[in-house]
C-alpha cells in the first residue's frame, strides 16, 4: 500500500513533465531569455528565442549548451511563445524569379518556401536585391528553420508584422 501511494503521485507528476505546457500561463517557463554563455564546449548555433521586450520570437547566434528557452525554428518559437506573430514573408512570391522568355542565365539558384506544399524549394533567380524579410534563402537548412511548418493560415499571423531595418 505504502508503494502505491508512492508510486501514483511520481506517475502524475512524470505525465505532466513529458506532456508538456497545458495552458498559456505554463508556457510562459518555456520563453524564457536563453543563457548566452562564453567557453563552453558546445558549438555556436542560431536558435529562435523569445524576446519579452518586443514580444517577438527572434533568432540569435548563441552559445553554450543549455537549450532552455530556445527553439529549432521559428515555427517552434511562434507555436509556444508568440501565437499571433507568423511569419508573412514565408507566403510570398520569391524575389527575383527569372523570366521564362528571356535567354539569360540566372546567377543563383537559392531557395524559396512554398506555402502551398509547406516544403523548400530550389528557383532560378535573376534579381539584383533582396530585403532581410524576402522569401530567398541561401541554403535549405536556413529555409526550414525560418518558414518550415508554416501554412497560409499561421504564416500570416494575427499580429501586424514589423521589418527589420
């Protein structure tokens, strides 16, 4: 008997850790800012975290091995921590796409997220500029991590986007 009533309560208590944040409230633990620390022996990576100040999931080059109040992605990031925010440029046209008739060849061959199929794809670009928020990234890696799980509905968000200068 002693046993059992042991054993109930550490059950609940491990169903509750692995099951994860159930309400708005329990999530805010999870966004919380992540610890930037110097000579560790982890390697660099750019992680999305949660920014309290501008109430924004925003990407950063961290340090260190604690992962606590860090994302993978930005889909991530916005799915626990910034619901309303989306990702707006993630549903746009590439920039730069080449024109079909014309007989020059494009200098890049860069990625785009395509909103419909939710998946990375490779596109001929024959464009000059592109803005921080274009839907053009160099690898497909960078591709996922900033729009991967994103569809037309959350991409867009509830939130007016703001762009980086």
């Amino acid at each position: 008997m002693g046993t059992l009533i042991f054993f109930l309560p550490a059950c609940a208590l491990l169903i509750s850790v692995f099951a994860g944040p159930s309400s708005k409230d329990d999530r805010n633990q999870f966004c919380i800012r992540p610890k930037d620390t110097n000579g560790t022996k982890c390697r660099p990576r750019w992680r999305y975290f949660y920014n309290e100040t501008s109430r924004k999931c925003q990407c950063a080059w961290l340090r260190g091995c604690d992962r606590a109040g860090t994302y993978g992605t930005l889909y991530e990031c916005v799915s626990n921590c910034s619901e309303g925010q989306g990702a707006p440029f993630c549903a746009a046209s590439p920039p730069g796409r080449c024109n079909e008739t014309k007989t020059y060849q494009p200098r890049e061959f860069p990625y785009y997220y395509n909103i419909t199929t939710q998946t990375c794809e490779r596109y001929a670009f024959c464009g000059r500029r592109r803005r921080i928020n274009d839907n053009f990234f160099f690898g497909r890696t960078q591709c996922q991590k900033q729009c991967g799980g994103f569809d037309e509905a959350s991409a867009k968000g509830t939130e007016r986007p703001e762009l980086e200068k």
